[in-house]
C-alpha cells in the first residue's frame, strides 16, 4: 500500500506529492526558448540579464529534468538536438500563453480614471506634452487633471505618495 505523505525525520509530515507542473523547471523552459531563438548561450544570456554559466546551468537542469538532450555543440556552434526541435514550438507556444494570461490580468487592473494633481508648471512643462503618447497607448483610461498653486502637504496625501513609491 503507497501512502501519498512521506514521514520526514522529525516526525513531521511532508506535503503529499505535488501537481507535475509545480516541479517542472518553469524558467528553465524560458532560458531554452532563448538559447534556441539565439542560438548561442552567452546572447541568450545577455538577452535574459544573466550570466552565460546560470543558462548553462538552467540548460542542464532542464535536460537532467527530461532525461533528453536538446542542444549539441559543434565546435563554437549549437544546434538543436531532434528531441529540441520537437520541444521548442511547443514551449513557445505554452510562454506566449502565460504572457498572454499575465497581460489579460494586468489589464484588469488597468482600466479606469486617473487622476493627477500637480503643479500648473509641471503640468505644462512635463505632464501634458506626454499625455497624448500615454492617451494612445491606454486607450481604455481616462485621465482627469487637477492643478495646484501649492505643493500637497496633508497627511493624507503624504501617505499616497509614499505608497505610490
């Protein structure tokens, strides 16, 4: 009889096995897109804001992970292995998924009115020459503009700004 909770040395409980999805090394299918779309672990690398031995590594952790090679090395050249090849359109399309998921839920958060009080000065001189960029962009918020003759000191309004930071 399998029991799905492990006895862990102290007598306590370990969770019971997780979902697939929950150990599969997400990010290291992200550093795979990358080192497949460059075709060179050190732009991918630069691509990803990382060092070229941390997508290395991650690489590794994804080929130890399915037990498959994906890249082979010709000389200073990689190329897909034919399990890659099979792999990567696949991988692409479940990133753009989830960005596309991401996104959808940002959006939600996004829609409505904003509304700025600042400076006369600061309005005409910064605020509104880059209104019309943001109004194009954010089609679906409108935006209210208050000016002000002095700086807002309340309490109220110092706790905003710190919380807007």
């Amino acid at each position: 009889m399998q029991k799905s909770v492990k006895k862990l040395k102290a007598g306590r409980r370990a969770k019971p096995d997780a979902p697939a999805f929950r150990r599969a090394p997400i990010g290291s299918l992200r550093v795979f897109a990358a080192v497949a779309q460059h075709m060179s672990v050190s732009r991918a690398a630069d691509a990803l804001g990382v060092t070229a031995s941390a997508v290395s590594m991650q690489l590794k952790t994804l080929e130890d992970y399915l037990q498959l090679p994906l890249l082979r090395r010709r000389g200073r050249n990689l190329e897909l292995t034919p399990e890659g090849e099979r792999l990567l359109p696949r991988v692409e399309r479940g990133l753009r998924e989830l960005e596309e998921a991401i996104d959808a839920a940002r959006g939600d958060r996004c829609e409505g009115e904003i509304s700025v009080t600042t400076l006369a000065s600061f309005m005409q001189q910064w605020l509104m020459p880059r209104l019309p960029d943001f109004q194009s962009r954010r089609a679906d918020t409108s935006s209210r503009m208050l000016r002000t003759c002095s700086l807002l000191t309340s309490p109220d309004c110092q706790r905003r700004l710190q919380r807007s930071m």
